[in-house]
C-alpha cells in the first residue's frame, strides 16, 4: 500500500518564500499574471525549493512503513535539520489517533535523512529546510 504524503514547509509560507512574487515592468508596475517557473532538470534532482520539498515528499512516503491503515488517519510531524541535512529533532505535532502509524511517521522522517542533495543548496536556501512541518496520511 503506497501513502500519500503531504509536505507542508511551514518555513516556506511564514517566510514568503512559496509566495509569487510578481516582477516588476518598467516604470514600476507589477505583472498582472505571474509566469509558472519550468524544471528543466530531472524530477529527482534537488535544486530549488519545488524540486527538494518534491523530493523529501518521495522520500519520506517511501519510508512509511506499510499497515491496514484508516485511509482518514493523518499524522503531523515537526523536525529539524542541523547544517549535515541529519536530523536533530522529530516531534510528533498532531497524532493521528493511532498510534502505530504516528510511530512509522516519525520513524519515515528519521530515516529519510540525511539527504546530500540538500547540501548542495546555498546557504540561504539551505535554511529553509531546518525547520520543517509534514502531514502524513495513508493512500
């Protein structure tokens, strides 16, 4: 049974960073549409912070370990990252009310990492990846 796995980078939202910025034309007016950026890379590349939220996202659904879970469980998970992209810290944020599959959530993150792609960012984009929030629920 394959989970569905939902990466919230609350990080992302309070820092504005998933928030479209319009540009700006000459003389100082903003777009009225703002363009969809394009990855030309490979889909399992970490380069930007679409590519890498996509790709922590494949890697922690794959980790979950497998149950006959209640498809309306969903599991809130914190973690941190130190400047290895290892984990330093899960907590498990909102239970799922089933204990086993809150236990794989949290296990699924701690085995998801560390992830050398995240290293290759700058420093600045690394940053948001420190502090992350995920919703897991099963498929």
């Amino acid at each position: 049974m394959k989970y569905v796995l939902i990466v919230l980078m609350s990080l992302f939202f309070l820092s504005g960073c998933m928030v479209p910025v319009k540009p700006r034309q000459p003389g100082g007016e903003l777009a009225s549409s703002v363009p969809m950026p394009t990855v030309s890379a490979p889909a399992d590349t970490c380069h930007t912070l679409y590519t890498c939220a996509l790709k922590i996202r494949a890697r922690i659904a794959d980790h979950v370990t497998q149950g006959p879970y209640d498809k309306k469980l969903l599991a809130k998970v914190n973690f941190q990252l130190n400047d290895k992209a290892e984990v330093i810290a899960v907590r498990l944020v909102q239970s799922s009310g089933e204990k086993q599959f809150d236990q794989a959530a949290i296990r699924a993150v701690r085995q998801s990492f560390p992830m050398a792609d995240l290293l290759r960012l700058d420093k600045q984009t690394y940053q948001h990846f420190t502090n992350l929030n995920v919703m897991i629920k099963p498929e």
